[in-house]
C-alpha cells in the first residue's frame, strides 16, 4: 500500500511541478549530505534523518484530481 501510494505521490508531484524547479530541487539534494556534515562538525550534532516520504506527505494531505491532459486539477 505505501509502494502505490509513494508512486502515485511521485506522478502528482512530477506533473504539478515546473521543470525548473525539480532541477533546482535535485541540485538541493546533492549538497543536503555536506550540510549534515558541515552543519554536524560545528554544533556537535547531525540533523535528524526521518522516515517521511511523499508518499505519506501527499497521502496525509490528499492528491488533488487528475484535470485535462492528465494533469493535476488544483481546487
């Protein structure tokens, strides 16, 4: 159930955002690893990792309907 849901998140999330924005993003996520560890050399302590995903953060919140031509219908 979670597999579907993650999946499902992932296709909402590709069709909603700009593709600019998801290059920005993925440069975002290859320097988050030498923040943690920039950030965990100077107070001692790594940010937390957590177990959410977006799966369960477009689940807990709903994934608006599918509009004209597939893509997402904001209310």
């Amino acid at each position: 159930m979670l597999d579907e849901l993650g999946r499902g998140a992932e296709e909402h999330i590709a069709a909603a955002r700009p593709k600019k924005t998801t290059a920005s993003y993925a440069g975002d996520w290859k320097l988050w690893p030498e923040f943690r560890g920039w950030l965990a050399e100077r107070t001692g302590t790594p940010l937390a990792l957590t177990a959410v995903t977006k799966g369960t953060m477009a689940g807990r919140h709903g994934v608006a309907g599918r509009g004209e031509g597939g893509r997402p219908q904001l209310d």
